[in-house]
C-alpha cells in the first residue's frame, strides 16, 4: 500500500501534494489553536507509535502475518485531524529515513493512507457506535469496522492512482511509463490482498488497542472511567459472521434467471429475453434498441469465465461450484502473493 | 569560563522560595501535605525522601510546572501561581532565573542532537542567534562535549547524557538549579564526575536544591538536608544531624536497620553510613 | 507458528534500529557528498530525482542511476552495501510486479510462450525496463541522500523547501522517539520470548501483540506529557523555533552549479 517512487507519473504526484497540502494545513491551523504546545510531543509520540506499530507482524486467523498502520486506533483517540497529522509524520519518517515508501509519491500515501484513511476510520466508528452503551461490545466491533473501512478505502485510492497511469502515460508506442497496469487489473489485485489480509490486520488491531485503551486509559477512548464494566471479547463475531457468508455462498445456485440490470446488449434483440426483462420491471416497456452506453461499454471486458461457467462444463451448477472454487482460490492466492510482495517491498529485509 | 556564570548579584540571605502550607495533589491522590519551606540565594539544600515522598512534585512546583492546590508558593517574593506564568514576561525571567533536570534521561533530552538540546533554551527565550551559538559552544566544551555536538543524545552513555543534561540548562546560567535525582543510575566514576562538574558551576553563589535519596553524596552535595516524607517536612537540619538522627531516616524509609554477627554476637545498626563502633566480643 | 512471528517482529525492529546506525556513519564519512551543505543536497538530489520520474527515455535513466553510482563511490559508501539493501531489493520487488505486465500489456508481440497463447509484447517489455530503470535510478539518488546527511541536517534543510518549522520540529521529535519507543518494544518481545515455553495459538498471539501495543501506548502517552513539562521547563510556549548553522561555501556553489545542468539536461533529453 505504500507507493514507491516511479510508479506515478510526476503530474499525478503534483496532484496529490496538492490534495494533502490543505488538509496538512488545516490540520496544524486546528491543533495549534487546542492547548498550546502541549499537542506538539504528543503528536510526535503517537507518531512514533504509529510507526513501531507498522512494523509488527500480526498473526492473524488462517495463519498469515499482515501489518497494521495505526489509522484505525490515532483517528479514535486523537480525532480526525490530528490523526491525519500524526500517520502523514510516520509515513514521511518511514519514506526519508528508512527508504519505505516514495518521497516523490509522499503525497499520495499520506493521502491515501493518512488523510483519507482518518476520516473514513473517524466516520466509521462514530456511525457504528452511534448510541451505544459505554461497555458495549459494538464499540469494539465498531473501532475494528473503522480500521478495516479506512484500510480498504486507501487501497482503492492506491489502487485507482496506480490503475489511471497507463490510460494517461505511455510513450509513443503504447508502452505504459509508470504503472503498468490498468484499473481493471489494479483494482482487483490490490484490493484482494487488503480485504482480507491488511484489512483484516488493521482490525484485529484496532479493536485490540480499543479494548486495551477502554479498560486502561478510557478518558482517551472518549468514555468516562465509570462507565466501564464487565468483560468485553474481541470482533470473533466478525470472522464468525464472515465464515457464515461464505458457507452461504452455494446457495446462489438456486437463483434462477438473470440478476435485474445485469442484462447484456444481446438481451434486447432476443424477445423472450425481453419479456422477462419487463415481467421483473414491473411491466415497464422497454427500447427498441440497448441503450447507447451499454451498448458501447458492455464488451469492454471479456471475462475468462463468462456466467461463471466455463464453455467446456455442460451443467450450469457444477460450472458454478467450480467458478467459487476457482474465485476463492484466486483470491487466497492473489492475497498470498499480495502477502510475499508486501514483505518484499520492504528495503529493510535481507535479500 | 566561570565568569560566565555569574548570574545576577543577590544579597546573601535573600529569600528566593517560601513555600508556606503547600498541598497538591494529582487525580486526587494528595502528594503534597500543608508543606512549609523558605529557601535563601545560595543555600545548597538536599531533598532526602524515598520514592513517593513528594521530592519530584516538590521540584516541579518549585519550577513552575505545576500550581499549588493550596497554600502559597513565593518566588523573590511573587507568587507562582498558574497566571502569573501566563505573563510572558515574568514567564521568562523565570525560566531564565530558575533550571531545573529531570531524571529520566527520555523526558530531559528530547531533541535529536546534542547541539540541538544545549540550543533549546536560549532558542525559546528568544536570544540572538550569534550569542546562542556562542554561548552553546562555549557550555559544550566546559562540560567537555563538544565532540559530541552532533551526536543522538540517546546514543551516549549515562554520564555523558547527565552531562549534556546539566549543559542543556546552564546555558541559561540560572541562579537556581533543580536536579532531580542526577547521580542514581550513574556509575561510581560518573558520578563523581556530576558532583564535581556542579561544585566547579556553584563557585559559591548559586543555589542548588538536589533531590535524591542516596545518603553517601549527601555530605559533598548539601549544606542543608530537608526530609520528607508522604508530602510534608519532617526533619530539616546539616547532613550531620540528619544522618545521626536513625529514627527519622528509617521512618521516611532512606534506610533500614540491618542485623548481623560479629562472632556470635548479633547486633542491629542503624544505618550503614554512620560511623560506629563494633562491640568487642 | 509460534516464536516465529515474534521473532520476526524483533528482527524487523533490530533492522530499522541498525538501519539508523547505519545511516549516522555514512554521515560521517569524508566524502563528496558529506561535503556539501545539506540544502545544496536536498535540492539539488531532489531535482534529479524529479528528472528521473519525468523521463520518458531509458538512456536518461541510465544515466542518472550511473550518476548516482559515482556520487556514491566518490562519497566513500560501500556499493556492496548499497547493492544488498537498495538496488537488489528494488530491482527484486519491481520485477515481481512489473513481470505480469510484460504480457498483459496490449501490442506488438515479441516472443510467444511456447504454451498457452501468452505472449510477451514489446510494449509490455519496453514498459517493464522503464519501470525498473525509473525505480532504480530514484531510489539511488534518494538514498544517496539520506546516507550522506545527518538526520537532523536533512530536517532543517527542508525549511528550504517552505516546510513549516512545526512540522520539522516534529518530524525530529517523530524521529527520536521512534528510536525509543523501538527499544522499549524490543525489550519487550524479547523478555517475552525467553520466557516462553511452548508454542502459542494464534489467538494467544495475536493478544499477546495487541497488548504489547497497549502497553506501549500507554507509556507513549506518558512520555509525551512528561516530555511537555520538560519543554516547558526551558522556556517553551507554543512557538516552535530552530537553528543551524549552515554556510554555503566555495564547493557548494559548483555544486548547485552541476546540479542544475544536470537536472535541466536530463529533463530535457528526456521529453
């Protein structure tokens, strides 16, 4: 998740200082104005701590390691702004003095990560806890939602950064200067590793660190020390509800027909198809001829598995069954590579 | 280099702290009890208690960190109370007049250099940048760190960080100087060091109010011994006194009773650094 | 599972605390770079660094990373070293991301798999090297850079760049900190470790690192206020300030000099 020099095209890096600069500002114009001095050291600290938190490897359910950034627990304690602040200090630590990361694509990780990250953790959480008991157990499924949330959401801003380069920059022969990839492939390669792996890392630890900080430190929680009482156990419920979800998924066999709006441009010349596509739109009628867009934009992406059957499997169930195989397969798999890459993007490691 | 800390001309006797009935306390846990000091230019006062007593609270009310709960704390006659601090002007005569050295060696040096952290101060009380660099340079190389200007603070031994410590707040050449616990830690050598770097900066008329508990710098470093104990005075006498007086030490935990043998005979000392006698078997 | 993750957690956090010695003895070096006052550095590496990302020519980028391996050597830093922690380790993760680009680039194929239909375009390859080249040559030069100036050197030199003095202030505050708060984890894992017995589940683990981090928080939370006072101790108020001491000198005017010819050529002939 972090961007290294020479994936984005300068102008894409200018753009995105530009986008970080304001926030900076207005974060240091807000937490000047709060108690003087004071927030300086502890900026730095919670800083410093964002970034030893970096370099923990978290053992998370399945077996593999992720890294957490910090976002999820700095947005809760500190607010927004402050924490925007203290993870864009981090990450200018790691990307200056330890190599990690781009100082030209500084920008865009602080916005990606930092900037973006905070807020969507910040909003997150008071939207998941909105009402809840001090001791609630939503709580702490709400500050692991918020890490998830922000961590997501960075890897897409990363991941449409890195997807719009070849589209915009390429030499004269077509070849892509920067980041070879385009949005259809970028976005599903990143992502997959950061819904389950880091997504899954920055969780774990900021519902760790919630519960940690509820029950130790629960004025910076934002909770008054009375209020805490009883046990509280961690976000299992989450991977519990997950699992189900996916024991679930066979389940679309049953489904019948064609999903409403996922209809192809061949749908409106086939009558039959037509008629079911009004019978499911409540009798509206429909064109003559698929509308323009659709008609343009549907064959942009041949899929490998079209209706998730592949032409040489004759029974539609088995060719489903199959497709879930062979997509959770890939996604395990892009998340162990993903995994290996992310280790790899580390200078620090010994070759 | 030791005109240079000459400081401002005080009248011998002259009241630098009164503290008169001071109480304080921290999330209603109490740290100071009704406590009544006076200390006068050029005094140098130990502060003897164990951990809890109330010496570290003592020092930072003394420096103007925290603010009495109760009661009055006088500097040359001013009370320093939380607004008074808030005048930028009496704020900064203070912070020039008073120094004071924490113990932990993470919370006094937190700049990056040890340039950077003698610099600190004369930087934040607005002096001129030619002087500060003089006058940086000149404090580095009496407490013989200059090689060292460069350096992380946090790279060098304890007795190098003590000394760059000290540096770090006599570069202001305060009149008063708080340290808080300077030599714990420390190993023998550097140690001596510490007390002899503060001797040779003293020259007589400085006052230096050290808070410690180690009862054998006692007499090197102190004309005056105050003891305390669960946030009040109990005791306030010469070194000697103090440490002929066995029943207050022990109560305010500096030292414990010991027994043991002497060839069959088993005896009880008070404390270790009195002088006695063994009784003959 | 069980040692593993912890040991790998305090081998990451001994590396970083080596990197940062490491990198206070490349300082110290009496070389080429060392030489230059650190705005000229700042500057003028950073410029360099630009031409490299805007070049769309493979020569160009060449030749900087072949700039940079001079300046290194001329400054004294071993090219092993330099080799094993930077242009292996780039040059290995750029490869593995660029490798699938070489065949799914759209274009003119180049060389087809003998199996399946893939096939390797020549814009997928030419796309590949560019990256690689670009990759190499930035992270050379900004290494170069950080190896060759004390940390605190680098911080203040930023104030040319307009960077506010809080945020160097802070920065350098960020930096020492780092370095405790490191040490004080290391401790902990490692206390941890001698005193395990047995492997730990999953679960036990992952509490086990959730609380070192709780407990490290709590301390951070505790130093920093503990920090203010001590700051406040020697006259600060809110405003931050700093100092240097720097003066440009006779080299340093040659080398903003050759600095900028470099830049604009390498901009130029990059276009």
């Amino acid at each position: 998740m972090h961007i290294p020099d020479g994936y984005l095209s300068p102008s894409t890096c200018a753009v995105m200082y530009a986008a970080s600069a304001p926030c900076w500002w207005a974060a240091l114009r807000r937490t000047r104005r709060k108690l003087f001095g004071r927030t300086l050291p502890l900026l730095s600290l919670f800083a410093a701590f964002s970034f030893v938190t970096m370099m923990f490897n978290l053992p998370l359910p399945g077996g593999t390691t992720g890294h957490a950034v910090g976002v999820g627990i700095a947005a809760i304690v500190l607010g927004p702004w402050a924490s925007l602040l203290a993870i864009s200090l981090a990450l200018t630590i790691q990307a200056l003095f330890f190599g990690d990361g781009g100082i030209t694509t500084l920008g865009a990780n602080c916005f990606n990560m930092a900037i973006a990250g905070s807020f969507a953790a910040w909003a997150i959480y008071h939207v998941v806890s909105l009402g809840a008991a001090p001791d609630a157990r939503r709580r702490v499924v709400a500050a692991a939602l918020a890490g998830y949330g922000a961590i997501n959401l960075s890897a897409l801003l990363a991941a449409i950064e890195f997807g719009i380069q070849p589209m915009l920059f390429h030499d004269a022969m077509g070849a892509p200067l920067y980041a070879p990839y385009p949005l259809r492939i970028a976005i599903p390669a990143m992502m997959a590793g950061h819904l389950t792996i880091a997504g899954a890392a920055e969780a774990v630890m900021s519902a760790g660190l919630f519960s940690y900080l509820r029950r130790n430190e629960p004025a910076l929680v934002g909770i008054s020390p009375l209020a805490v009482a009883g046990a509280e156990r961690g976000a299992r419920n989450l991977w519990g509800a997950l699992a189900v979800v996916l024991l679930l998924t066979p389940l679309g066999i049953l489904a019948s027909g064609t999903a409403w709006g996922e209809w192809t441009a061949r749908d409106f010349a086939n009558s039959a198809a037509r008629a079911r596509i009004a019978a499911a739109s409540g009798n509206h009628a429909l064109p003559a001829a698929p509308p323009v867009g659709l008609a343009r934009w549907a064959n942009l992406w041949t899929a490998p598995l079209p209706d998730y059957a592949p032409h040489f499997v004759k029974s539609a169930a088995f060719g489903y069954l199959l497709s879930a195989m062979f997509g959770v397969g890939i996604i395990l798999g892009a998340a162990w590579l993903g995994q290996r890459l992310m280790k790899l993007a580390k200078p620090r490691s010994e070759p | 280099m030791q005109e240079e800390f000459q400081g401002e001309a005080r009248q011998p006797e002259a009241l630098e702290f009164e503290a008169d009935q001071v109480s304080y306390e921290y999330e209603r846990v109490p740290a100071l009890r009704g406590l009544s000091l006076r200390i006068k230019a050029g005094e140098r006062i130990a502060l003897l208690g164990a951990n809890g007593s109330g010496k570290s609270t003592l020092l930072r009310l003394l420096d103007g960190l925290h603010f009495a709960c109760a009661g009055t704390l006088r500097f040359r006659g001013a009370a320093l109370t939380e607004a008074a601090m808030e005048d930028d002007a009496f704020a900064f005569q203070f912070r020039r007049r008073v120094g004071l050295v924490f113990q932990n060696p993470e919370i006094q040096l937190f700049n990056p250099t040890v340039f950077d952290e003698v610099a600190f101060g004369p930087l934040q009380l607005g002096w001129p940048r030619e002087e500060i660099l003089e006058r940086v340079h000149a404090t580095l190389e009496w407490i013989g760190a200059e090689h060292l200007k460069d350096r992380a603070p946090y790279r060098l031994s304890g007795g190098e960080q003590k000394r760059v410590a000290i540096a770090s707040v006599i570069v202001l050449d305060p009149d008063v100087l708080l340290l808080d616990e300077p030599t714990s830690m420390l190993d023998p050598r550097s140690q001596s060091q510490v007390i002899e770097l503060l001797e040779n900066w003293n020259n007589g008329k400085k006052t230096i109010i050290t808070a410690t508990h180690q009862l054998e710098i006692l007499g090197e470093i102190a004309g005056r011994a105050v003891v305390l104990e669960r946030g009040a005075v109990v005791a306030d006498a010469t070194p000697a006194e103090v440490l002929a007086n066995s029943e207050v030490l022990e109560s305010a935990n500096l030292i414990h009773s010991h027994r043991h043998q002497h060839g069959g005979v088993p005896h009880k000392h008070p404390s270790q650094y009195l002088r006695h006698e063994h009784p003959k078997s | 599972m069980s040692a593993g993750v912890m040991a790998k957690t305090v081998r990451g956090f001994t590396q970083a605390l080596g990197q940062t010695l490491l990198s206070e003895h490349a300082a110290r070096e009496h070389g080429l770079l060392q030489a230059l006052d650190p705005r000229v550095k700042l500057v003028g590496l950073l410029a360099l660094v630009v031409a490299a990302a805007l070049s769309r020519r493979l020569n160009v980028m060449v030749a900087l990373f072949g700039l940079g391996v001079l300046l290194a050597v001329a400054s004294r830093l071993s090219l092993l070293a330099l080799a094993k922690r930077v242009w292996l380790v780039a040059l290995g993760f750029t490869a593995m991301i660029a490798a699938p680009a070489l065949f799914l680039t759209p274009g003119v194929a180049l060389y087809r798999l003998p199996v399946g239909s893939l096939a390797i375009t020549v814009q997928g390859a030419r796309s590949a090297l560019l990256l690689i080249a670009r990759v190499e040559s930035a992270v050379t030069l900004s290494t170069l850079l950080v190896l060759t100036t004390p940390w605190m050197h680098l911080l203040k030199a930023l104030r040319t760049l307009l960077v506010p003095v809080e945020v160097i202030v802070l920065l350098a505050m960020t930096h020492r900190y780092v370095v405790l708060l490191t040490e004080t984890a290391n401790q902990m894992f490692e206390s941890r470790q001698s005193r395990m017995v047995g492997r730990l589940s999953g679960q036990q683990q992952r509490r086990l690192m959730v609380n070192t981090g709780g407990v490290l928080l709590s301390k951070t939370l505790e130093i920093g206020n503990q920090v203010f006072l001590a700051m406040q101790a020697r006259g600060f108020r809110g405003e931050v300030r700093l100092l240097d001491e720097f003066r440009l000198r006779g080299w340093d005017y040659v080398a903003m000099f050759g600095f900028a010819m470099v830049a604009v050529a390498a901009v130029v002939a990059g276009r």
